[in-house]
C-alpha cells in the first residue's frame, strides 16, 4: 500500500538542501530518519523510513535505476520512499535559476515488467527551531568527506611502487582536496552557524520581552 | 560562474564588464528554510559585498584590452520576522524601522529578497516602488534584488524553487544576473596516481630520492598531510564547538517560545471567561426586575442559555501534529474556472494556502489562518490579523473563492508542471 502523503520538516529539508548543494559533480544521498504516522499512533521509535539523493544538473524525475533501487528498498519496508533534490539548473535564456524536489515510490504496472513511479505528495512541514538532531547531520558532512578522502588516499598510500615525485603528488592531492573540503564546506558551514546563532540571541532577547509583557499583562487581569 | 556581458568603450581601448554573483549553499538553504517556516511570504535582505576584480585579458582579440569582473558575493541573510515590518502598503519605507531591523549590518546591505509562491517571475509594482526607495535610502546605486518563486504540482509530489536575481536599477537589458552557488565542484579524487611514469634513469631516480626525502617524516607520511590533517582537525572542533552553542540557543528559544505561547493562551482564556463572567452577570442583572422578583428557576435556565459570543478567541497555537489527515488543501475551483489557469492555488511549503484578493494594493481578507496556525520566530500579536495574512503579488483574477478545507483538487499551474520528464522552462518564466 503506498505512501499517503510525506511530511519532511523544515529543519530536515534544510539538511537535505545543504547536502544537496554541496556539490555539483556527484550525486549525494542520505537517508530519512523518522516514523510512520497512523491514525491512532502512540509514540513509536524513529527509524530510516527513506533515502534521499541529489540530480545536480539534471531532471528531477528517477532513473531506472533509481526506480528499481526504491522498488528494492520497499521489499524490506512497504512505506520506505525516497526523495530527489534536483539542483544546480539554470534557463540560461532568463538567468532563473531552479531547485526541485519530488517524492516517489515504486509499482511493478504488471507481474515481470519493470518497475515504475508513483507519485506521493510531500509536504515541508514548518519547524521554527532546528532539532539537535538536524545540526548534527549539518556538521557531520564535512566529517564524511575528509574520512573519504583519507580512505581514499590511504589506498593510494599503500602502493609501494610509487616514486617519490608521484607520492609528493598525491600527498598534493590530498592536501588540495581537504582544502577545496574546508573552503568550500566547513567555511561556510561555520559562518552559517555563527549568524544562527547571532540570530537565535536575538529572538530570545525579543522573546523575553514578549514574555515580560505578557507576564504582566496576565497579572492586571 | 555564471556571467552577464555588457560592452563600453571607454575611450582608452574598450573594456568588458562582466557580472557574476554569488551565495553559498547554506545561505540559500537557509532562506528556503526561513521561508518553508513562514505562512505567507518571506523577505529578507542580503548581505555581502559587490567587488571588482580586473582580469588579464584572455584572448588575442582582447589584446590591448582589461576586462573587469564585477562580482556580487552574498555572504549571508537578514530574514525578516514579518511582512510590511519596514514599508506599509503604499510601499513607503520606514527608515526607521528599516535601521532597527538592520541595526548596524546596514552597511553590508547589497540587496534584499523575497519569496512568493506560485507568482510571476518578475517584480510587482510594490516591490519596484520598495526597490527605488531602499536604493535611495541606503545609497546604494546598485542595489539587487533576489526574487524566488514557489510552484508545484497539481498533487504536491513535486515542487519547485525558482529564482532570479535583478538589479533593477539598470536598464532593461542588463537585469538579470546569473546566480552562481558554488561548491565542491570536482572532488577530484581521480587525481590520483597510482602508478609513476616509467623511467630507468638511473639520475633521475637518485635526484629526486635524495631531494624528494625533505617531504617525508621518518615514518614515511608526508609532511604537509599531516600540517592539514591538524588545519581540518581544529576546524572541525570549532565547527562542533559552535554548533553546540547553537544547539542550546535553539533549545533555549524553544523553551521560551511555548513559555510566550501558554501566557498567550492563558490570557485569552481568561479574557474569555471574564467576558463569560461579565455577561452572566449582566443577564442576572437584567433578569432581575425593580420588584425584585426574580424567580431563581427561570433565572437560573436564562443564565444557563449564555452564548459564548466573543471577542475573536486566540487561535491555537499548537502545530497540527497529527498528520493522519493529509494537511489543508486550498480551494476547489470549479474546473473551468478561467482563473484556474491565471490563478494557481498557493500550495505547499505548509502553506494554509490564504489567497488574499491583493492587487498589490493592501489585504482583502486580512486572513490570519484559522486553520492551520503558526508562529513564526518573533512575529508577535497573532491579533493583529493584517501582518499574518497571506500577500499573493500580481494576482490578475478577482474571481477568488474563499478556502475551504476540501482535500482533493488541487490547481497546480497546469502549463508549467513538467509530467513526463524533461525539467525544461516554463512557459514564460
């Protein structure tokens, strides 16, 4: 049975749009935590319900293979979606830029064919706080993408056969791509936290004042 | 980076001026974020800086020539809490309110931004008259503005941001710009080698262990990996430490948002219930005549059958949390509607979808949701109905039906929504 409708809020999507932007070389993906909401729900344990990856430069729909790799997702987990960020478009006629995103599942139309799309319709729920949980996956990005330099380079690393020269290269490498990682990550990712956090003390100053205000105007009744 | 060209001849050889702009993605995210929270539109200004940067000449016919960049780099976002906080609805802007809201990042003003769900990609009249008055005010010629539009389908699977920005205070051609964000682009982890280039020279290979051992610790690792290792590694514990700061800010807003939350509702109930009160007491008053024959049975059914007609009761301000009924569709529109294809239904983004019959010209319905009800980060008195409604620019057809909380139609902008496949442009856009 599928999905009725997803609800991603505002601080997830805020994540998955970061992710999404980070780059417009590779496709990122990433999964969704949260739950399954019935009509009498009690609390229920959050739990991956979908994944979620980036098109940069291209359509937003799922390829083939996106559509067999949700159909494969939903084998273990009928209500699992998935998610596309299409992002880094541009009408180079009217300088508009574009971001999309959409929402699927997968259906086989009839016994052995192949798999298909269906639609859910995806809702950004407004969170006016970001969780705890959010900003963590904001800072751990940076935190993936050295790890999978290191990875990667620690390979390279363990070819003995390599000259000096081609070492100092890759040593290079390394050195260029952490930087690219820092400038172009980690940078940003600290000015946006540090003006959150300017803009936090600011509504709580405001939010104290309101309380104060409204204290007093709760004692006058 | 994206470019715009434009050509003078200055008369000392003639020089190109080229645009680029500029943001991160953790600006742009947090606008999309800012305003995914707001119920209505959502503005803001940007902050940056605008830079000329002279580039050598890049090709023989550009010999003789310099070739200058202008470059418009947004660093980050001021969201406003709400709309009309620094013009009214003539688009008059308050000076004052204007410093208050900037404080002292007014001098890092370049620009401002909105966003607007299911409009036309281009400034509304309003928003030209603000743009003239902010150049003017702030002094700066070349002010920008970054619109963002939101669309989406007709059943909400997929949804759309599109965004231009405009410097409107150039001439027609050279409006636009191209918005460029930039990011890890190429994580060139092919640049790796894993083999050197063939060679048996014996010179070469003793040159270049002999030299090359400068670069290497005793344990073989390179030298320069580690010195950034440590660069990346005090980075990332700042970038954890301040986190953590934020993470508390959050939790301490939040805190203190539902304190403002439960005394708002507190007052209104007990304005309610000494309006209760009031009216009993004027019903007894009224029940007992001069003779003072008041007969404590019909008195007592009389008071009983009070009306709670009211002062507007405060709305709650309880997020719908239960999400088993989808969230609030917006209007049907009887199909053939001709405004269905000039109008879409506002949707999406937790939209309550409050259409105001606005021609740019002040709120119809001054609709405060009464559905679906929000509080956005320091917006105060959910009483003052105008600030709270829903401002749709450009909206060209009167024939607006009130909302109704029907689920099922929902009017996407029909001849734009891409069904099968290609993310090419709208029509128009």
């Amino acid at each position: 049975m599928a999905v009725s409708a997803v609800h991603l809020e505002s601080d997830a999507f805020l994540v998955c749009m970061n992710h999404a932007l980070s780059t417009e070389k590779e496709e990122v993906m990433g999964l969704c935590i949260g739950e399954h909401r019935l009509a009498d729900m009690t609390g229920r344990p959050m739990r991956v319900v979908g994944w979620y990856h980036s098109h940069p430069h291209i359509t937003v729909w799922p390829s083939h293979v996106d559509v067999r790799t949700q159909a494969m997702y939903q084998m273990m987990d009928q209500g699992f979606v998935g998610l596309i960020f299409s992002c880094f478009i541009e009408d180079k006629n009217t300088k508009t830029g574009r971001v999309l995103y959409t929402c699927f599942q997968s259906v086989q139309a009839q016994k052995g064919s192949e798999y298909e799309r269906i639609e859910i319709p995806i809702h950004v729920v407004p969170h006016e706080a970001i969780g705890k949980v959010c900003l963590e996956s904001a800072v751990e990005l940076p935190r993936i993408l050295c790890q999978e330099e290191q990875d990667t380079y620690r390979r390279i690393h363990s070819l003995t056969h390599l000259d000096p020269i081609t070492k100092i290269h890759n040593g290079s490498v390394f050195t260029k791509n952490l930087c690219s990682q820092m400038s172009a990550i980690s940078g940003p990712l600290l000015q946006w936290l540090e003006d959150r956090l300017e803009l936090n003390k600011h509504s709580i100053i405001k939010l104290q004042k309101e309380k104060e205000r409204l204290t007093q105007e709760l004692a006058s009744l | 980076m994206g470019y715009s060209a434009c050509a003078k001849d200055c008369g000392l050889g003639a020089y190109v001026s080229i645009m680029a702009a500029s943001i991160s993605g953790y600006t742009f995210s947090s606008v999309c974020y800012h305003s995914a929270n707001s119920n209505s539109d959502h503005e803001g200004f940007l902050l940056g800086e605008v830079r000329q940067e002279e580039t050598l000449s890049i090709s023989d016919s550009h010999i003789g020539s310099s070739e200058f960049l202008n470059v418009i780099e947004v660093h980050n976002h001021e969201p406003c809490t709400q709309l009309f906080s620094f013009y009214d609805y003539a688009g008059n802007v308050n000076e004052e309110n204007l410093n208050r809201i900037l404080k002292d990042r007014r001098k890092n003003v370049i620009g401002w931004y909105r966003f607007r769900r299911n409009t036309q990609q281009q400034m509304s009249f309003r928003e030209q008259v603000i743009h003239k008055q902010l150049t003017h005010i702030l002094g700066i010629p070349d002010l920008v503005f970054l619109l963002f539009s939101f669309i989406s389908t007709a059943n909400s699977s997929t949804h759309a941001l599109e965004y231009v920005l405009f410097r409107p205070n150039r001439n027609k051609y050279n409006q636009r710009i191209s918005l460029s964000i930039p990011n890890l682009g190429n994580t060139s982890q092919q640049e790796y080698k894993v083999s050197s280039v063939p060679n048996t020279s014996k010179n070469y290979t003793s040159v270049i262990k002999e030299h090359g051992t400068e670069f290497f610790d005793k344990d073989g690792v390179m030298k320069d990996i580690r010195a950034i290792f440590q660069v990346y590694s005090a980075l990332q514990e700042r970038v954890q430490a301040v986190c953590c700061e934020v993470d508390q800010s959050e939790r301490v807003k939040e805190k203190i948002q539902e304190e403002v939350n439960k005394l708002k509702e507190e007052i209104t109930l007990r304005k309610r219930n000494s309006a209760e009160e009031e009216r009993r007491l004027q019903e007894a008053a009224a029940v007992m005549l001069p003779d003072n024959s008041a007969l404590p049975d019909s008195s007592h059914s009389s008071l009983t059958q009070v009306v709670l007609s009211g002062p507007s009761v405060e709305p709650s301000l309880e997020r719908p949390v239960n999400s088993s009924s989808p969230p609030i569709y917006s209007t049907t529109l009887p199909p053939d509607s001709p405004s269905a294809i000039l109008l879409p239904r506002p949707q999406a983004v937790g939209s309550p979808g409050h259409p105001s019959p606005s021609l740019g010209l002040g709120n119809g319905d001054g609709s405060s949701s009464d559905s679906l009800n929000r509080q956005a980060t320091g917006q105060e008195d959910q009483e003052d109905d105008d600030e709270d409604s829903s401002e749709y620019e450009n909206l060209v057809s009167e024939q607006l039906q009130p909302p109704s909380l029907t689920e099922t139609v929902l009017l996407g902008r029909p001849a734009t929504l891409w069904p099968d496949g290609d993310a090419h442009s709208p029509p128009g856009s």
